[in-house]
C-alpha cells in the first residue's frame, strides 16, 4: 500500500513536470519574430470586449461588423465579446485575452491604480455621461444637495462613483446619504425600496418609461419623475471609452491595428448617427442572432440608439479625449470617497492613461479618404411601447 | 399500476396546490408586502415580512404561460418557449457531461478510500472541505484556467469549464455515497467471500457493488441535482451564452417592463431539475434487482 501511494506520487510528478515543459514549449514556439526588419506584419484578427449585453449602447461596433466596416479596414476577424457582468473589460484587456476593451473611464483608473497595469484611452466614444438618478415626482429628489437624508439606489461595480464625486462636491457623505445597492430592473424604484435609483438615459430610464403605472393604466412618462443628470454636475466622468494595451502600442503592428480600428468604428458610429433606426436593428439582429442574447426589443434599441447618439455626437470630432473633461473625470475621482470610505484613487493617473494620437490619426486618413466626420447628431422622436416590444 | 397512478395522481395534486397558493396569496396578500419596523415617510426602511403580491413581483399564473407563446424579444423572435426549450436542452447536456465527470471521479474516489483505509484518512477530510469552497468564487478560477489552457493551443471550450464546476459539486455525494455503499455488506457475507478464497475484485463485483446500489442511488439523485444547480450557476458566473442561466439573468434585468418574462427560464430550470431525477429514476429501474431497503440519502 506504502509502495503504490510512492509510486503514484512519483507518477503524478513526472506528469507535472512534463505538462509544464510542454506548456513552455508550446507558449515558446507561438512567438513568431518578425520584427527584425523593422517592418511588420499588419494584424488582421483582432477582439473586441464590451462591457455589457449586445445592445444599441455598442452599435457602431456591430453596425461596422454588418457593413464591413472592419474587412475595409484590413482585418479579417473581429471578434465583438458581450459582457453580462462577469467579465470586466480591462481586466480582460490586461491579461490579454482580448485586444481593446470599451470601458468607462473611472472605472480603468481605479483598476490602473489598484493593479499597476498601464491602459491608455484611445477613444473616448461617449462625450456625455448619461447617468441618471430618477425619483417620483411626489417624492422629489431633483438636485444632488437632496439626497441628504435619503436612500439612494445605485448598481455597485464601479457604476457608483459619479454618485460619490457629485455628492463629494456637495460636501455630502455616506453619512448623511443612504447608498442602497439596487438591481439591473427599476424594481427598487416603483416598489419604493429607494427614493432615486440609478438609470442610464439609454436603457434603465427608458426601461421605466415602458412600465405600466398601476395608478393610471398607461405607461410612466417623464412628467412621473424627477432627474438629476450627473451631467449637468460636478460628478460627470467620462464613460463609454475605447482601451489599449498601452505598452502594446509601442509595437508598430499594434499601433497600426489600433488607428485602422478606430477608422472602422468611427465609420461606424457614422452610420448609426446617419441611420439610427438602421443601426438600431442591425443591433438587435446581431443581439438576437449571433449573440443567443435577449436584447430588450426593438423599440427599446431605437431609443437607446437615439440617446447613445446624443451622447456621443457633441459637436465635437468623434472620440478625441477633451482635456477639460478628461481632467474633470480625474478630479472626481480623486475626491470620491464610497459608503465604505475608500477611494477609487488616491493619486493622479500615468499620463500613458490616455492619448490623442490614434484616434487624431484615424480621423486624419478618414479625412483623406472623403469621409465625412463632421457634422451633428439629429434627435429623432422615439414613442416608447410597453416592454419595448 | 395502481400504484404509479396514485403517485402521478399525487404529483398533479402538489402542483395544483402550489399554483392554488401561489394564487391564493397573490389575491389576499399585501400588495406592498407587509414591512415591520418601517419609520413613516422613509423609503426602504424595516424589514418586509410578507412578500409584495403586485404584478411586477408575482404575475399571474396565466400571465406567465402566455408570456411563454409571446414573441421573446419583440420583433420576428420566436415564442419565449423556443429560446427556453433550447437553452434547457444546453444547460441538460452540460450537467450530463460534469455529472459524468463527477460519477466517475466519485467512484474512484470511493473505491480508493475503500480500499485503502490511508487514503479515507487522507482524502474524505479534503473532499468535505472541498465543498464548502464557494462555487462563485471557484468558478472564475476554473474558467481562466481553462482560457489559459485555450491559449496554450489546447482547445478549451467554456462548456467544459461549466462542466467542470458542476462535476465538482456532483462527484461529492457520489463519492460518500460509494465509500458507504461498498462497505455496506454484512460482516458474515464478506467472510463467506474469504472463505472461498476470493479476491478483491471478485469480491468487488459480486458482492460490494450489488450492496452498493441501495446508497448509490440516492447519492446518484443528489450527484444529478448538484449537477443541474452547478452548471447553472456556472454559466451565470462565468458568463456562458447559450444556456438558462445567462438566460434568467438576462430576462430578470428587464423585470421592471416585462415581469412574466423570467419566469419562462424559471419554468425551464424546473423541468431541467425534473428530467434530471427522472433519469436516474430510470437507472433504479435497470438496477431494481438491487434495491432492497433503500438507504436515506
């Protein structure tokens, strides 16, 4: 019996060893130099992760899929991987398994600074935060200076911290402010259970606004609610944002796969600008088909694409990184401080954190190519139905 | 027979009589639920006793079984039932799979601690503790193991990280349940065995795994159930697409405008947690020459 339990540990070693030189050997062998001439190799498949379920939120990505954005671009697979919460975007980027990453803006910093991982913003899509905190009219909480005494719904996860920064502005704290965890529905809202919750203009606001108000028998409108647009305050951070492996970019094949991304996404955020109910079912299809996901539906989308496209088209060029904002996203976060009493950072960020260069250049060859990247976004009217169906 | 038409006759009753309570309380309780401890004009404060009975928390019973022939995403999607039938069926196949796993490293497990009394000593402590490691936290673990393994060249599917996580749950009573039940023959019947001058295995196959069988299938029913719960809360936490539980959460975030919709994934993980202890009700039939005095599981 001694003899077997030896030999079975003898067995099992020898077997760890191997696997272990073979992984080494196979990891070894995947290299492929080419980077002696100088000269590369244009990267031709490459991933994208996004930070949550295929929807309108993420159309111009899907709408560049669809139209061949992409293959125009030089590449032959892009890879588009939904997030339902349990991956995090630039976790996902930093061990590597993907190669860009849309992400909000503090919620990289405060990964830059807890992990010491370098990531540089190389787009920043959205201009405009489009978080909410929506109250019922009889139980308004119309400013940030109201939450005093009040529970405040908010989802957690990196979502929270404009509600820390715009409180932290208003010399607000958890202890005067009730911050209660809410979920992905507005349950916590109709049912009562907090005086404001958290909402994005583009899908959770819109979500209430395709609930039936028992009291009436027709759907919620915005005349049922008070908002506090973390826009319109000292908390607004950047969010949607396109990222790379920042010490990637000093690889030529790298870089020059991130400029002719960028050139497809924002033909492809064009588009969906130009086309938004186009776009939007070219969404849903991708969300129904290739995702296996359940997208809320069609109508849903066509507002959600309305929305995302006010907050991305600001009349400025599309996805360079304003200083002033990008200065104020940091402010904010350096000022922030949860229910818990932390920080989501304590110091400035690496200037590598973000960079102008690719998304300048992008637009730069568009400009070469006749593409039209000016111009502005016209809201279209959107009437909601009942589950947005 | 009369007998197995009781039993199903008694099994529509207990339905019938969850769907009457379901019902029962939905028409006389609250509809804001009951809340004790409550500080007036303050949201959210105290505690809530009784469950709210409105319509986004509890939906009819007909609300539900229509939202099922509704179309799942507006639009030209198929029937809610479609997408749950097939998502089911995913989720079915890869509890099949981790049950599989986790029978066999069950068995092998039990054979070894009961054939070398080191190797209970050694390993059972380990194997109790393994279960209390939280699946939440186990299951990343797995599936970034198996992308690295991915990335290495080997193929590595997320099914078979799910498979994984569930196997994990289901080898456990599988593996109890082994230990017990091949030791379970009667001291006289294993010295008859010597008696004869008969060998491990022979003893094995003739007299320990007939033994066996009365706890073998009450550990196999556990082994299957912890596969079904495994593997959906794999798929949740490691964010597979294509199965009930990615399907659930995704619905239930839409609870607000659509409340009858997660219940359709509701209803198909009951019927993956039924198909599953019906099959094993199948493999007690084939062994049925075996099933004297079941033990409790």
């Amino acid at each position: 019996m001694r003899h077997s339990i030896k030999r079975g540990i003898t067995v099992a070693s020898i077997s760890v060893v191997t696997a272990i030189t073979l992984g080494a050997c196979a990891s070894g062998g995947g290299t492929s130099p080419n980077a002696s001439s100088g000269d590369f190799e244009p990267i031709t498949d490459i991933s994208l992760q996004l930070q949550w379920l295929p929807q309108a939120q993420f159309a111009g990505y899907y709408v560049a899929l669809d139209k061949g954005y992409f293959e125009e671009e030089g590449f032959d697979n892009v890879d588009i991987i939904p997030s339902g919460g349990d991956i995090v975007p630039q976790d996902a980027l930093v061990a590597g398994d993907v190669d860009f990453a849309v992400a909000w803006v503090p919620k990289v910093l405060g990964t830059l600074e807890a992990t010491g991982a370098e990531l540089t913003d190389i787009a920043q899509v959205y201009q405009k935060s489009g978080t909410l905190q929506v109250s019922f009219k009889d139980n308004p909480v119309a400013d940030v200076s109201d939450f005093e005494g009040k529970r405040i719904g908010s989802w957690g996860f990196g979502n929270e911290w404009e509600i820390f920064a715009a409180m932290a502005a208003d010399d607000l704290d958890a202890s005067t402010v009730s911050i209660t965890t809410q979920d992905f529905s507005m349950n916590a809202l109709l049912d009562g259970d907090v005086d404001a919750a958290q909402a994005m203009t583009y899908n959770e606001y819109a979500q209430i606004l395709e609930t039936v108000n028992p009291a009436t028998g027709e759907l919620f409108t915005p005349d049922d609610f008070d908002v506090v647009s973390y826009e319109d305050t000292d908390g607004a951070m950047l969010q949607d944002a396109i990222w790379a492996d920042t010490a990637r970019l000093d690889d030529p094949a790298y870089a020059d796969a991130a400029v002719r991304f960028l050139k497809a996404v924002t033909k492809g955020w064009l588009y969906a600008r130009d086309n938004p109910e186009d776009a939007a079912s070219i969404t849903y299809d991708a969300a129904i088909n290739a995702e296996a996901a359940f997208p809320v539906g069609p109508v849903h989308q066509l507002w959600q694409m309305n929305e995302v496209n006010k907050l991305i088209w600001t009349g400025d060029d599309f996805g360079v990184i304003d200083q002033a904002a990008w200065d104020k996203t940091v402010k904010g976060a350096l000022v922030a401080v949860n229910q818990d009493g932390l920080n989501l950072i304590t110091d400035e960020p690496a200037d590598s954190a973000y960079s102008n260069e690719y998304i300048e250049k992008a637009l730069a060859e568009l400009a070469d190519e006749d593409v039209d990247v000016s111009g502005d976004y016209t809201p279209i009217d959107v009437t909601l139905t009942e589950g947005g169906q | 027979m009369t007998k197995s038409r009781a039993a199903a006759l008694w099994g529509v009753v207990g339905v019938l009589a969850v769907l009457a309570v379901w019902e029962l309380y939905k028409f006389a309780g609250p509809a804001e639920g009951l809340t004790v401890g409550a500080v007036e004009g303050e949201n959210g404060s105290g505690f809530l006793l009784l469950p709210r009975t409105n319509d986004r928390a509890m939906p009819h019973i007909w609300d539900m079984v229509a939202r099922l022939f509704q179309s799942t995403s507006g639009g030209s999607t198929p029937p809610l039932f479609v997408p749950v039938i097939t998502a089911a069926l995913t989720t079915l196949g890869i509890a099949a799979v981790g049950l599989v796993i986790g029978v066999v490293v069950g068995f092998v497990l039990g054979l070894l601690m009961q054939r070398f009394r080191l190797a209970e000593w050694g390993l059972l402590p380990w194997i109790v503790v393994s279960q209390t490691v939280p699946l939440i936290a186990f299951a990343p673990l797995v599936a970034s193991i198996g992308s690295q393994i991915d990335r290495m060249g080997t193929p590595w599917p997320q099914w078979l990280s799910v498979a994984i996580i569930a196997s994990y749950l289901s080898f456990f009573p599988v593996a109890v349940g082994v230990l017990r039940g091949l030791d379970a023959p009667d001291r006289i019947h294993l010295d008859l065995m010597r008696t004869y001058a008969v060998g491990y295995w022979q003893t094995l196959l003739r007299l320990r795994l007939p033994a066996a069988v009365p706890h073998l299938l009450p550990a196999l029913r556990l082994g299957a159930a912890s596969a079904v719960v495994g593997a959906v809360v794999a798929e949740v936490s490691i964010g597979m697409r294509g199965g009930i539980g990615r399907m659930l959460i995704q619905l239930a975030g839409q609870g607000s405008s659509d409340p009858a919709a997660p219940w359709g994934p509701t209803f198909g993980s009951i019927a993956l947690g039924l198909v599953a202890a019906g099959t094993i009700a199948l493999v007690g039939i084939g062994l049925k020459n075996y099933r004297r005095g079941e033990a409790t599981a």
